[in-house]
C-alpha cells in the first residue's frame, strides 16, 4: 500500500496540472453550442434534402473558394461550418449566407479551445501526452479508491480544503477524490481510449482495435480529382434515399486526390454526435463506391463509437452536460492542489516521500 500511495502522489504531481488544464477547457467544451452566439446559431435545422442539396450547390459552386469540408447544421446548432486549408473556415447560415469567417483557428475561441483540450497546441506530440494524462486519470482513481479505503471512518465531503496546508489538502483530495472517482474514471478511459486504441481492448476484448481500424478505412479506389462540374444534388438524393431517417452531418472532399468525396451521417440509433453511417462518392464520376450502416458494423465498434459521447456529454441532455461540468471543475480542484502540495509547502520547493 505504501508502493501504491507513493506512486500516487508521484504520477499526480507530474499529470495533475495537465488533468486540471483538461478538466477545465472540456467543462467549457460541454457548452460550447451555448457559448457561440452568432446570427442564426439558434435556428431550427432544416431537414429538406432539396432545400440542403441547393445549399450545397451555392457552396460548392466556385471552384476557387470552395471549401474541403462542411460540417452541416444539427438540432442545437444552426450553422453550417466551412473548413478551407490553413485553419482558415467560415460559418453560413443554412441557405449559404456567409454569417462569419476565419483565416486561423486564433479567431474563434471554440477552435482554439479544441485545439488545445486534444492537442495542447502541439499537434501528435500533444495528443500523446492528453492520452498518457488519461492513462494517469484511469490509475489515478482506481489506486484512489484503495487509498481512501484505509480512511473511509474519517470522510467529510468538501469542495475545499479547511486550510491550504498539505494535511487539509490530502484530506479534501481524498474524500472529493472517492465521490467523483466512477465519472473521472469514465471520462479518462474514454479519453485515453480514443488517443490509443489498443486500451479499449480493455472493456471491448482483444479483437476491439482492429475492428476498428478496419471499419474507420476508406474503400480504395483509383486516384482522381473531383470534376469540375460535380453533381452535388444527386449525392445528397442518394443519400438520403439509402439512409431517409438519416441527417446529413459532413461533407468532405477528396484527400490527397484519394478519389473519394465522404459523406457522413447520423441514424437515429447513433451517439455519436456526427454519426458512422459513411457514404463514398467516386470524385471524377459521383457514382457511389460504399455505403457503411453504422447501425450494423460489428459490436466492438458500435461500442467504441459510444466513447466519444460519453466523453464529451453528447447524450443526457442538460442534466449529464452538467455532471461532466462538475466532473471537469472536480479534476481542476484535484489536480491543480495535488500539484501544489506536492511540489510546493512551507515555502520549500520538492516532492514529499514519506
């Protein structure tokens, strides 16, 4: 026990700033459909594929400006949000007006913010490290538990420490750490489970990861470049006539001239907030290559496609958003005191280890 305990405070005082850093920028995260407020965000989001497809068209119409991507308008968000190369984007409303545009991810807080929560602002190298700092939140309240077992006579539930002395830390971190130990248990597996996959292994089985892999690869097809005169409007009706109870969620061109143009909606039976269900376009032709039912890939990866979700409150409503908001000030608490009263006390600087 006295192994697990120093093991404890020292994987807490190296990722407990970045666990508060993370807690922090998701709790902020969870409301961000709140939070933008710009004309027509809170219109209702139109359902009628003619009506869409048009849309599509006026978007797509300038070979020039056209944008790599459309993330189209959902049930809590009114705007369709264009990606164009370097960071640059822009909202429309949903016939094509241009409502706001961007030439970095500096200029909306939401991007940055996501950013930062996924990548640190460092690209692959800072995504391993949210992932490392999810693997130390899954040990952190497991070994937690068995920790505060030894004294779960003296529990008092506080949100604050008495004092900021390390004694009246240690006693606040433990008794908050019990409470909030299953969602923070949840939200970092899932968050570690997204970052690396082999982990879901964990609760899906051995064969999770590449199933998944497997499902998340694109048909092959010969290299093109999308035609210049693309038919955007049969696309959307084929869509919809394969998957009619299915919203549209995003349109992507081909990458790297893979000869594919994506598209990607949501069944009523999905979680995930932009669905699986994956339709492929050839890009010379908009003959359709594949079309993926999200609804009837393999459970391993139905049930992978359930992490994203839970992580981030995309199901529950306003009632779960805001237990994850509690779970998220909950690791800032945790983490940022955990930190100080490891490295810092009675004005010395250097970890405790006895």
């Amino acid at each position: 026990m006295k192994t697990l305990d120093l093991l404890h405070r020292w994987i807490g005082g190296i990722f407990g700033l970045v666990l508060a850093l993370l807690g922090l920028s998701g709790a902020i995260l969870v409301h961000e459909d709140v939070w933008i407020m710009l004309p027509h965000a809170g219109d209702a989001r139109v359902a009628d594929s003619a009506q869409i497809a048009a849309t599509v068209e006026r978007i797509m119409a300038d070979p020039a400006a056209r944008p790599r991507s459309i993330s189209f308008a959902s049930d809590d968000f009114g705007l369709h949000r264009l990606s164009f190369k370097d960071d640059a984007g822009a909202y429309v409303d949903q016939a094509g007006n241009l409502v706001t545009r961007w030439s970095s991810q500096w200029e909306r807080p939401e991007l940055w913010l996501f950013d930062f929560h996924h990548h640190l602002f460092a690209g692959d190298t800072g995504e391993i490290v949210v992932g490392l700092a999810g693997l130390a939140g899954v040990f952190f309240a497991v070994s937690g538990v068995f920790l505060w077992w030894r004294t779960r006579k003296t529990f008092e539930f506080r949100l604050w420490p008495r004092r900021i002395s390390r004694p009246a830390i240690v006693r606040q971190h433990r008794d908050l750490g019990i409470v909030v130990a299953p969602l923070v248990l949840l939200v970092t597996f899932t968050g570690a489970a997204m970052v690396f996959r082999p982990v879901s292994a964990l609760v899906l089985g051995p064969s999770a990861p590449a199933a998944i892999a497997k499902a998340g690869k694109a048909p092959k097809v010969e290299k093109t470049e999308l035609a210049e005169r693309y038919d955007w409007q049969a696309v959307i009706a084929t869509a919809h006539a394969r998957f009619p109870d299915a919203q549209l969620r995003t349109l992507s061109l081909p990458r790297q001239n893979n000869g594919l143009v994506t598209l990607r909606m949501k069944q009523p039976g999905e979680w995930l907030p932009n669905g699986r269900t994956m339709l492929y376009f050839a890009a010379d032709s908009g003959r359709l290559v594949e079309a993926r039912d999200a609804l009837a890939l393999p459970a391993p990866v139905r049930g992978y496609y359930t992490f994203y979700p839970l992580h981030a409150a995309k199901v529950g409503g306003l009632v779960y958003r805001l237990v994850m908001t509690a779970v998220g000030l909950a690791l800032v608490l945790l983490g940022s005191l955990a930190v100080w009263s490891f490295w810092f006390r009675r004005g010395t600087v250097g970890p405790r280890i006895s």
